[in-house]
C-alpha cells in the first residue's frame, strides 16, 4: 500500500483500533483463562471480553504493542513505514515523521518491530535460488561495461 493510501484508509486513533481489533478477531483469538474464542469488545476501556467466562484481555495484550502506551496509530504507522521501504529508518527518524517528543519509546517500539520482523524472517530460508537487490545489479552492469570500454 502507498503512504498516502495508508493515510486516507487510516485517517484516525479509532479507524485503526477498529482495524487492530478485526485483525485480532479474525486471528481467532482465545480467553487465556478457559481456552473459549468467543469475545465481545468493550470501547470503553478497549478490551474483549470472553463470552464464556466475562474475563477480560487487553486491545495489545499478546502482542508487540503489549505494554505499550503509544497510540495504535504509531505502531501501525512505523510497520507501514518499516515493511514498505528497503531502506532502514532510524528511530529518530520514525520520531520525527511522528512528531513525538520523547524518542526512548518510539526506539522501544522500533525494536520491538524489528524483532518480530527477525523472528518472522527465520520461519523462511531462501534454498533454490538467491534475491538480488536491483541496485545491486545495476552496479554489476555498470562495472562491467566499464571495463569492455578499457
């Protein structure tokens, strides 16, 4: 998805909890106290309730935004910018497009995703044949054209 698509589909806080919460829903989430995977989800304090048993789990708790005072907002925004470019963005970077003034936790969350990144990159190894960035290549061709001109 383009940034700007990103943003137009995303505009707000509640746009994204709403999209956060059908993710989790649809990921067949379970009561961590009777294994039950039917829930409710209360707005007022952002949880599901267990239909079975009335417990109640966090919108975040199981997942990388578990502990995590940073809007849904942020992290869906910094996962966007993450997996949408090849390039690396910094931290501070990430802080800056934010416009958040403390950078400890936006550094905490681009770890976060980094590692759950890492983690999710393990689970598949490359075996027939091997990826090439493209600008690699081009480099490969500029050098070698090079070197038939001499």
């Amino acid at each position: 998805m383009e940034l700007r698509a990103f943003f137009e589909k995303y505009p707000d806080e509640e746009t994204c909890i709403e999209e956060f919460k059908n993710k989790r829903l649809e990921n067949n989430l379970v009561c961590k106290k009777c294994q039950h995977n039917v829930h409710s989800f209360r707005k007022v304090d952002l949880k599901f309730q267990c239909k079975k048993c009335g417990n109640r789990m966090s919108l975040r708790s199981g997942t990388v935004m578990e502990n995590s005072n940073l809007p849904i907002k942020y992290w869906m925004i910094c996962i966007e910018l993450m997996t949408l470019s090849k390039r690396k963005f910094s931290a501070l970077q990430i802080q800056y497009l934010l416009g958040h003034k403390r950078y400890e936790p936006i550094w905490l969350m681009v770890q976060k995703i980094n590692f759950v990144m890492r983690k999710r990159d393990e689970k598949y190894k490359l075996r027939a044949y091997s990826e090439f960035d493209p600008e690699f290549l081009n480099e490969i061709e500029k050098l070698t054209f090079s070197k038939k001109k001499n």
